[in-house]
C-alpha cells in the first residue's frame, strides 16, 4: 500500500489516504492565512501582524474593534457558510450520483428567500418599520428553507425515494417559490424589495459574533454526524443494487443524508442568505483535488467552499469600495460559467 | 443440500407477473446458471433471490431461514450480489471500490479492521487485481473492470454469490477470462454461483447446473448435457439448431440455423 496508511487502535480503525490528508492540511493553511489577509483589507488597512494582534486583544482600539466587531464574525460567517453549502452539495451529488446536484435545485434556498422575504412583508408596519426584532429573521430564513426541503421529499416519496424524481420535483418546486417571491417582492414596499434581493443574492456583511456563535454549533455537529455516515453514502454511490446487495438500509439512510443536507443548507442559508453556486462548485472542485471518497471529500469540500465564499466576501467589499457588492454576485458570476462548463462536458462524455 | 430455495414465488412489477408460484432449489457449492429469452423474467427471479425486489407473494429460503425474518446485513454476510453492468463513480481506485464489500462487516469506527484488510486482500489476490489497486475504475479495460466488481462480491466473503450477466459487453476473450475465474472460485473455494448468462455455449460449458426459464416459470432443469438439446432450444429460446458436441470440452454446443453464407471446403461438395 502505497497511497494509503491503515490506522488502527483496539477496535477503531480506519483507512486512510495520505495524499487526501496532505490536500486537507494544506486547505487549513490556505483558509487560515486567506482569513488573516482578508481580516486586514479593507477601508482600515492592517498588515497580518496588527491583526493577529487585535484578535487577541493586544492591537489598537480602532483595530480591535473594526476587527473583533465587524471583520472577524463577517468572515467567520463566510466560512461557516461556505463549508455547509459545500457540504450540502457533496450529500446530494453523492445521493443522486449526479455532479449538478446542489441545493439550490432542490429548493432549499428559494424556500429560505420566500420565507425571508414574506417575514419583511408581514412583519413590516404602515411606516416599513419592522413590528419584531430583526433577530427573528435567520429563523424564518431556516424554517423556509427546511420546510421547501421537506416538500420536495414529501412530494417525490413513491415508495421511497429515488434521486431523479427527487431533482424534478426540486426544479419544479424552485420555480413556484421563486415565482412567489418575486410576487411579494413587487407587492411589498420597495425598500423591502431592496433588502431582500440582497439577502437572495447572499451576503455575510452586517453579521454579528451572536450570529456566529448560533451556527458554528450547528455545522460542527452536522459534520461530525455526516463523517459517521460517511461510508453509507460510499455505497451507495456505487448504485442502489450494490448498496442494498451489501446491506445498506438505502431508505434509512437517504432520509437521514436528506436532513444532514437540508439542515446544513439552512443553517448557511439563514445567516448568510442565498449565496449560489458553492454547493455546486465547491464539491466539483473537491473531487478533482482528493477524488470521490466520501470520508475525505467532505472536509475538503467544506474548506473549498469556505475559500470560495470568503474570496467572493473579500472581492465585494473591497474591489469596488466603498460599495458594498454582496458575496453571492461573485460565486454566481465564477459559478453559472463553471455549471455551463460542467455541462458542456457532460455533453461531449 | 441446498443454498437457496423458493416457495411458492411470484414476482412481478405492478400488475404484471413476471414469474408465478415458483419452487426452485438452487445446490450448494455448485456452478448454477438462469438461461432464457429476452425478458422471460430470469433477472428479475435473480434480483428477488439477492433480497432488491419484493415478491409479491410466497418467500425465499437462505441457509434454512426466510430471507424476509432476517436482517439486511446477515443477509449480506452470507450472500453477495453483482448487479449487471454496475458504474463506479469518476476517481474510485480499485481498493476504494472493493473496500465497500465489507460494509456488512463494519461500524462507524471500525471501518478498516486487520480482517477487512485480509478479505480485501484475498479478494484482490484471487481475481488478479492486486497490481490495479490503486489505479482507477475508469482507467481500467473492460475485463479488467469486470474483475474488480467481483472482487468487490468476494470481500463479502459470502458462501454464495449471485451475478447477473456477468459477460455482458465484454468481447470474447474476457468473457472466457471473467468465467474462468468464477469456476475457479466455485470450484477451489466451493462457492455456491448462480448467474444468468446469455450465451448457452459458454453456459454449458462452465454450469454444473442449468435452468432454463421460460413462461413465468421453469422449463426444465439439470445438468446441461442432460437437458440441452434441439427441442429445449426450440421452446425455450424459439430457435431451430443442431446440438453437437462441443470438439474441446465434451459439452453440448448449439449450433443455430438460419441464414449464413456456405462455404464450400477441399471438394466435399454442398449440404
């Protein structure tokens, strides 16, 4: 054995690819020091050295706020986000066994817009002042985006579940809802129309540490749980024949990668807003860098699209300062030529 | 004794039956082989046996018990299916794909445990992969890859293995290269083989055991010099031939009729 090395200890014991590991440690490097130099740039320039500084409290007041207030939970956001839509992505290309899987087919997104923008709409009184707290909106956000997810499996369930009626009825779905939010979008005021196009073009800018703190949890969780699981969707990327010849439960553990997917999704999507493309790409890129291993393309995947999202976040604030361009305009504006390129190769296959 | 065994087993997809109250043993640690036309049902009797179609009604027998009282993964501990034509996803390597076999074996934290290794290593050995496993699934020749599915069965170190259509789009030498490699599996490893293969001279050339499908049911079934002749041909496959014996092996040989070009050899005049 040469590419890979056997870890064993009593009674765990795992495979492992050693070229997958030195691709994971490099990402960590290169997602570290993008941070550290994203941290510094913008309208208040900081070398490296001032930021590391004011992360730990030792820089100048201006530094430490600008960096412990605004820059460092924005891009901390970015990472979060990245990695979960990534990560959603990898679930249902593994699911489906089809590379232009991701969640912004299955609906996922455009039930967290819909539900975001009819939360400004109904929550807003005569005077377009909000009638609750702004804080309730990751939640709308969430629970939208869950629930279209939960649709689509409902509506595609026919004695369980199979992949391709599943991105049919997610195709389907996404067009009703966005058809519906464009709806509330000219019903509604104007300055909520604004707001919300930001949200669905996706942007990590105005986030606080409180918004962090709520979503780091939830992402380490569903990764660690999908790491567990990982080997099931291994399987079951050989066909459903061979998964359930080898004893794989497919039902069981298609519901579950279902909510591990949804649910990550929907975290990003809360938070950060319907930032496209990443669950597309991300995994793409993943799988040409370690190949189809389930085990090491989530982490890696995750790291790509934290990457993504934080050099798209990076892009928008500073390119065309001091106008705030939101994150989702640049994956989009890599990502639909990327989606153009992948089916144009699928063509020529 | 007997491997596996159905009562009284009828399948079918929607209203259609496809097979109809079927009783059917299939020996242990014999090379059995389904034969029959297009769509006479012999892959979906194959399908239902490995557990991946629900019957519509009667049940199946495994090692005495029914297969529908027992867990999924006992199941796959004592049989191992190969799908016909499966497809490894882009950049699998060949250890990745055969690595799967075990999962009846694994739990999430032992997921590489020093018999899976072993297995895995046997199975490599024995289908003569060892040297491609770390090369990719697509890089691979058509047999090669052939090979390499069946490892992946092996590492299931199950007792019986089913396969269906085995040969198929693989050019004549590999389809000789694949065959021999399951009779030495049946026949040094004593593994029970049941297969549905298209081509009835290489079937009778390699089956211990031939059954031939035919009307939501069993035509005739046995050893195939036994049972391989004009009038079997006739019904089960609606084909006129002559049956020789095969110049090589002793085995029955079909020799169809119909069109063809004559060739007229050395003088011996016409037919």
């Amino acid at each position: 054995m040469t590419k890979y090395t056997s870890f064993r200890m009593k009674a765990i014991s795992f495979l492992l690819d050693r070229r997958a590991l030195w691709v994971i440690a490099a990402l960590v490097c290169a997602v570290l020091v993008t941070a550290l130099l994203s941290i510094g740039l913008g309208e208040i320039f900081m070398t490296p050295d001032q930021v590391v500084k004011a992360l730990f409290g030792y820089g100048d007041e201006m530094n430490e706020l600008v960096v412990k207030q605004f820059r460092f939970p924005r891009i901390a956001m970015a990472v979060l986000a990245g990695a979960a839509l990534a990560v959603s992505g990898a679930i249902l290309q593994g699911m489906i066994r089809n590379p232009l899987a991701s969640p912004d087919i299955l609906g996922i997104t455009w039930g967290g817009a819909l539900a975001t923008i009819g939360f400004l709409t109904v929550f807003s009184d005569k005077a377009n002042a909000l009638t609750v707290s702004i804080q309730w909106m990751p939640l709308a956000s969430f629970t939208g985006a869950v629930l279209a997810g939960f649709l689509v499996f409902l509506l595609s369930w026919k004695n369980g579940i199979s992949p391709i009626r599943l991105v049919l009825i997610g195709i389907g779905l996404t067009a009703l809802l966005q058809a519906l939010t464009t709806l509330l979008m000219i019903v509604g005021p104007i300055y909520r129309a604004s707001e919300a196009n930001i949200w669905i073009t996706g942007s990590v800018h105005g986030t606080n540490g409180e918004d962090v703190l709520t979503l780091l949890p939830w992402v380490v969780i569903l990764l660690i749980l999908l790491m567990v699981y990982s080997r099931r969707v291994n399987l079951q990327e050989l066909g459903d024949d061979v998964a359930r010849g080898a004893g794989a439960m497919l039902l069981k553990d298609r519901i579950v990668l279902l909510l591990i997917s949804t649910a990550l999704a929907g975290g990003a999507v809360a938070f950060a807003g319907g930032v496209g493309f990443v669950g597309l790409m991300a995994p793409h890129i993943a799988r040409k860098l370690v190949g189809s291993s389930f085990g090491v393309l989530v982490p890696v995947s995750a790291l790509v699209g934290s990457m993504l999202v934080m050099i798209a976040d990076l892009i928008g604030r500073t390119l065309f300062s001091p106008l705030e361009v939101p994150a989702g305009v640049f994956t989009a504006a890599i990502g639909a030529p990327y989606f153009i390129y992948l089916l144009y190769r699928s063509r020529n296959k | 004794m007997y491997a596996l065994q159905t009562k009284d087993l009828t399948l079918g997809y929607g209203e259609q039956t496809v097979i109809d109250q079927l009783n059917l043993l299939i020996p242990k640690g014999e090379m059995s082989v389904l034969i029959g036309g297009n769509g006479c049902g012999k892959s979906t009797l194959l399908r239902s046996l490995a557990r991946l179609l629900k019957p519509h009604s009667g049940g199946i027998v495994l090692d005495g018990e029914a297969i529908s009282h027992m867990p999924t993964k006992e199941i796959a501990r004592k049989m191992a299916i190969l799908p016909q034509s499966p497809v490894a996803p882009e950049g699998l390597t060949v250890l990745q794909l055969v690595k799967q076999g075990r999962y009846p074996y694994q739990t999430w934290f032992s997921q590489w445990s020093e018999e899976d290794e072993n297995a895995v290593q046997k199975a490599l050995k024995a289908t003569h992969m060892e040297e491609y496993a770390e090369r990719n699934v697509d890089s691979l020749s058509g047999g090669q890859r052939q090979r390499a599915w069946i490892a992946l069965t092996l590492a299931q170190d199950t007792d019986i293995i089913l396969l269906d259509e085995p040969t198929t789009y693989l050019d004549l030498a590999h389809q000789v290269e694949v065959l021999d490699l399951l009779f030495e599996l049946n026949k040094e490893d004593n593994r029970t083989i049941l297969m549905v293969l298209h081509d009835l001279n290489l079937a009778c050339r390699y089956a211990d055991h031939i059954i031939a499908v035919k009307d939501k049911g069993i035509y005739d079934q046995g050893k195939p010099e036994d049972i391989v002749n004009v009038e079997l041909v006739e019904r089960v496959f609606g084909l006129q031939c002559d049956i020789i014996q095969d110049p090589l092996f002793g085995t029955p040989l079909c020799v169809p009729h119909g069109k063809g070009r004559r060739v007229h050899r050395d003088g011996a005049g016409g037919v």
